[in-house]
C-alpha cells in the first residue's frame, strides 16, 4: 500500500481548488450578463417582459441547485449533444447565479427615489437613458456589498458539480478520501480551503457594507 | 429533436417517490425547529452570553457560513466516525442541517436583536426582570418578529440544500429521483418531476411560514 503524506493530500487537493476558482469565475461572469439582462426585463416597461423573468427568477430560486444540475446535464443531452461535465456545470450554476442577482439588483434599483425616474423622465430620457445615466450609477453603490456577499454563494454552489463529475475541490476531496482512508484530515482540509476562498469574500462584503452606509449616512 | 417524453413510469415509482418527499419534508421539519433553537442559543450568546463563549460561537459561525453544506455533510458523516462518532444516514443528514441553520439563524435573529433600541433593555431591567427575562420577553420576539421574512427564506435555502443529502444516501426526494432514473433510464423526465415537487415544496413551506408568522406575531410591528 502507497502511504500519502499530508504534503501529498494538500498539494492534489490544491491543484483541484483552482478548478472551483475558475468555474466560481465564469459562473459570476456569466450569471452577471445574464442577472443584467433580467434585471432590464424585470423593471422594465413590458407586462410580459416582468412577468417573464418573474417567472424565471422563482423558478430558480424555488427549486435546488442540485436538480438544475442534472437537468442541465441531462436535458442538454437530449439535443444529441455528448455534455461533458463542465459544460453542464457553466450553463447550471450560470442561469442560478444569473436569477439571484437579478433579484439582489432588482432590490437595489428599487431603492432609489421614485423620484429619479420622474426627474429623468421629464428631461426626456427613455427607458434605457434613465438606467445608464441616472438610476444605475447610483443603484451600483447599493449593489456592491450583497453582490460580493453572493459571490460567496457561488464558491459554495461549485461543489454541487462534483455530483455529475466535475472534478474540483470537493471531488478531488472524495478521490483522495478513497485513496487515503483519511477522512477526517481531507475533508477538513477541503472545508479550510474553501474557507479561505469565501472568509475573505464575507469580510470584504461586510466591511464594503459599513462603508457604503457611513456615506449614506453623510447625505 | 426527436426526442419523446415519456412519464409512463410514473404511476408506478409513486411509492417511491411518496416515500422520497416524506423523508424530505422530516429531514426539514427536525432540521428548521432545532436549527433555529441553536440559532436562537448562539444569538442570545453573541448578544448577552458569557465572554468566553463569544469567540467560539463567532468560530463556528463564520466556519459553517463559508463552506459549502455538502462538504460539512461529508465531514459529519465520514470524517467524524475517525474520532468514534458514528450515526445513520439519516441523523447525519438531520445534524448537518441543524448546524446549518443553526449558523445562518443565528447572524440573522442577531441583526434582529440589534436592532432593538438598548432602551428596551433598559426598561426591561427597570421591571425587575432578570436578564433572561428581558432577552426572552422584551427583545427576542420583537427581534424574531423583524426578521422572520428574512429567516423564512433561510429556513427555504436549507430545505432546497438538503437534496444534497442523497451523495451520503439519506433516502431523501433526491435519492429517490436517483433511484427511478436508473431503473426507467428516463433521467431527464424523472428529475424534471422531482424538481417540480421541490418547487412545490418550496412554494408550499414558504406559505406554511408566512402563516406561522402570522399566528406566532399577530400584533403589528411596533415601528
């Protein structure tokens, strides 16, 4: 039998984390292009529009992850696509993180005055003038703290992939496991790492928030 | 695509399917009632509790919230047996939401609690009420009253989280979605089901709260 030193266990699992780094990275990215795009139908003028990504939105908030996962992995194969993991993995976790953005920007966007669209409006700017000049570059500020704070979500949401094969953090932690016998050190380790990931994101999320309110407090 | 949809199975797997959603629904109930009682523990600590506890409920806070559930499932159900704790599937399932919840109620009862103006305490005191007391009765249920919306979806976020549970085989919704599909080799109609009944659940858990809400505050905010 091979022994493993703890070297050994903490450098595969390591070289596994970027993985989880990189699918977090496309999965903020892309679920943020998409979340914009909800974000614009849901405020937006057009009844069906809003009820649309209304829709949505509760779809994707009200059932697991898990399940979008295997729909994602399973439904993109009856197109007669082979889907490898990974690309089930982007699409799954960029639509989820795409709905829950909406609705954290959708918040922000509403707490703006009432009064800034009619402003805007009586200078006689359209729908897509109000957002770019006015209401968006002050509901950015609003934005940031929940943003980054969900961004944590996201890291966390990654290690649902290793259930349809995704190698990263987590599955590296199960293969190791199997390798090892060593449970309990791999995956404490695992759970230490990810920590590593999200700790700074909760804290930089919490510290924006305090200081984006003393500015709120100023006006 | 020439794909076509087959839900012919379904009248047969119901049984299963049945049995999958009561595991589910259990694995919530236990895991809302004693997450939020901890959360309400661990609150009271951060607010009022002994010094020394502080910290270590800080800790533990701060671990559960940024690690993914699948992985403190995991660490609960194949790490601790090394240190001789062992259990079933199932109460590791339950014990992981626990902990769970425990930790996201916690920092949201305690953003409730601080919300309460330090008079209350105050008064609270001015009536001879011991400190428990005035936690108890004067801060914690305005406190929870605030922030049930907020604790509602939480409570809603752990029970969509608990399909994870399945990867440890807990017989849950999921396992038993599982379990179909590989026998009717019918994978994506069997998850778009279960996914429905999930969405179901979450519809009906989210009313079910909002009732309770109801019944627990009826008096109107005080703000």
């Amino acid at each position: 039998m091979i022994e493993f030193s703890f070297w050994d266990i903490l450098r595969n699992l390591l070289l596994a984390a970027r993985w989880t780094v990189l699918l977090s990275l496309v999965s903020f990215i892309g679920g943020g292009m998409v979340g914009a795009a909800l974000l614009f139908l849901r405020i937006g003028g057009q009844r069906w529009a809003r009820l649309l990504s209304r829709g949505y939105i509760q779809l994707f908030q009200g059932t697991p992850l898990l399940m979008q996962l295997f729909l994602a992995f399973f439904g993109l194969g009856l197109f007669g696509i082979d889907v490898p993991a990974w690309l089930a993995a982007c699409v799954a976790l960029i639509l989820w993180t795409a709905a829950f953005l909406a609705e954290i920007w959708r918040g922000c966007v509403e707490s703006i005055a009432k009064g800034q669209w009619e402003v805007s409006a009586s200078l006689g700017m359209g729908y897509l003038q109000q957002m770019r000049y006015v209401i968006l570059p002050q509901a950015l500020k609003v934005a940031v703290p929940p943003t980054v704070g969900f961004s944590v979500q996201v890291v966390k949401g990654t290690a649902l992939t290793s259930i349809i094969g995704f190698v990263e953090l987590s599955k590296a932690g199960s293969i190791v496991t199997n390798a090892t016998f060593q449970p309990f050190t791999v995956y404490g380790l695992v759970a230490l790492i990810y920590f590593a990931l999200c700790w700074p994101l909760s804290k930089s999320s919490q510290l924006l928030e305090r200081k984006l309110n003393v500015a709120h407090r100023n006006h | 695509m020439t794909y076509h949809f087959d839900f012919g199975w379904l009248i047969e797997s119901l049984p299963v399917l049945l049995k999958g959603i009561r595991i589910t629904v259990q694995l919530i109930l236990i895991g809302a009632v004693f997450g939020v009682a901890l959360g309400i523990a661990c609150a009271w600590v951060r607010a009022l509790g002994p010094k020394w506890l502080k910290p270590v409920v800080a800790t533990y806070v701060e671990l559960i919230r940024n690690t993914p559930f699948l992985i403190q499932l995991f660490f609960i159900f194949f790490g601790l047996p090394s240190l001789g704790i062992r259990m079933s599937e199932l109460s590791a399932a339950n014990l992981a939401m626990i902990v769970n919840l425990g930790a996201y109620s916690c920092e949201i009862i305690r953003a409730g609690i601080q919300a309460t103006p330090r008079g209350q305490f105050e008064a609270g005191a001015s009536l001879a009420m011991t400190p428990f007391q005035t936690f108890w009765h004067v801060v914690l249920v305005p406190a929870l009253q605030r922030i049930w919306p907020a604790l509602s979806s939480q409570i809603v976020i752990v029970m969509l989280g608990s399909a994870v549970v399945s990867q440890i085989a807990a017989e849950d919704l999921t396992f038993a979605a599982n379990f179909i599909q590989s026998r009717n080799f019918r994978a994506f109609e069997t998850y778009i089901v279960s996914t429905l009944i999930y969405l179901a659940l979450a519809i009906l858990l989210r009313q079910l709260l909002a009732g309770l809400g109801w019944m627990l505050f009826p008096r109107k905010a005080s703000r």
